[in-house]
C-alpha cells in the first residue's frame, strides 16, 4: 500500500480544522534484508521534507527495546512524525517529488512487512480543551438515542388470552383464561346449569317418597 494516496486522502476527506496545524504519525515495519535500502531513502525524505512551506517538524524514529516490542529479528519498527502548519500544505508535501520517490522506493523494493499504518491528528489540546470536550461528551451522552424508525412496535399483551406468541399464563384456560362464562360456554352449558340440576332431581326424589 502506497502511503501517498492514504495520506492525501486522509487530509481531503478529515473532518478536522481547514487552517490549523495537522500532526502526521506514520510507522513502518520493514523488513530485515531491507533496511539498508529503506535508511537510504527515508534520510533523503527527511532533507528535502524539511525544506518544504509549511512543515514545522519532520522527524524519524526506531523502536527501542522494552518488554513488549514489536520489532523482531526478521522486522524493525520506525515510526515517522511530521507536523505542517495546514492540511493543504501537507497535501502539497505528499504530491512533492520526494514524498513520490519514497514511496516508489518502498514498494519497488518490497520493504515493508505489512501496509504503513497512518493516523492524522489535530493541534496540542490544552486543559482549557479537554475540559470543553468533557463537558460536550457528558452532555451528549445524557440526551436520548432518537428512536429508530425502522424497529418494529413492542408486541401487546392480550389481557383476555395472554401475550401474542406466548403460551398462556399459568393456570390460564386456553379457551377464555380467567372468563367462567366463555369456559362453561364452550362446553355447551351455561353457569349454574349443574346446580339447577341436581335441585331438580333431589325435588323429584322427595315427592316419589
């Protein structure tokens, strides 16, 4: 991956400020059998960089060693920190001859173990800044979520026959629930049919004795 293009892309399409300073952090793994050649060319980046409008700082680092280093024998890490004084004067430092040949250099040749990674950052915050963006953060974070209006309604509980979908409460008749005159309905009697029933028949019983 060529890092030209990710960086004019990076600075075009940034919501950042469109004036103020922009800090360039750029790292490269490269590859043992290359480094020779990736020294070369990253220290003629670096003299004619230097030299460009707008560039307040340009400096190229190696990984040193500490417990969880990322350089191995097969690979070193160098990470490349840049600070220009407006996006678009960086986007006329990665369009520079220079900026192209590195990159041709890097890609010819094979250097890197993987792609570059790349991040663009903004001015140095202040106390006074932080305090802002923690004050915008918490309130954001305390207004509501605007409701999706795609998501389907909460499913309604049928008071009379439990909730749709769902098997009916415990205890529950399937037929009418807690209703006795839909349950005795259904049984093709009405309440209290039983019990004039049996009245009836003890009458009978006592007038035959």
């Amino acid at each position: 991956q060529r890092l030209t293009p990710l960086v004019m892309a990076t600075a075009t399409e940034s919501g950042g400020s469109a004036s103020g300073p922009v800090h360039v952090c750029a790292s490269f793994n490269v590859k043992s059998p290359t480094l020779p050649d990736f020294c070369e060319a990253a220290g003629r980046l670096l003299a004619n960089a230097r030299s460009d409008d707008g560039c307040r700082s340009f400096n190229i680092q190696r990984e040193i060693g500490w417990a969880r280093q990322i350089s191995t024998q097969g690979q070193s890490l160098f990470m490349l920190a840049q600070e220009w004084s407006t996006p678009g004067e960086l986007e006329r430092h990665v369009k520079s001859a220079h900026s192209t040949q590195f990159d041709e250099a890097l890609k010819d040749s094979s250097m890197l173990a993987c792609a570059p990674n790349l991040s663009l950052f903004g001015p140095s915050l202040k106390v006074d800044d932080l305090k802002a963006l923690a004050a915008e953060a918490r309130a954001a974070g305390d207004q509501e979520p605007d409701p999706d209006p795609t998501a389907a309604p909460p499913a309604q509980e049928n008071k009379s026959s439990g909730a749709a979908g769902l098997p009916p409460r415990p205890g529950r008749n399937r037929t009418g629930g807690y209703n006795l005159a839909a349950s005795s309905a259904s049984s093709g009697s009405r309440p209290g049919s039983a019990t004039r029933s049996r009245g009836e028949a003890n009458a009978k019983a006592r007038a035959r004795s």
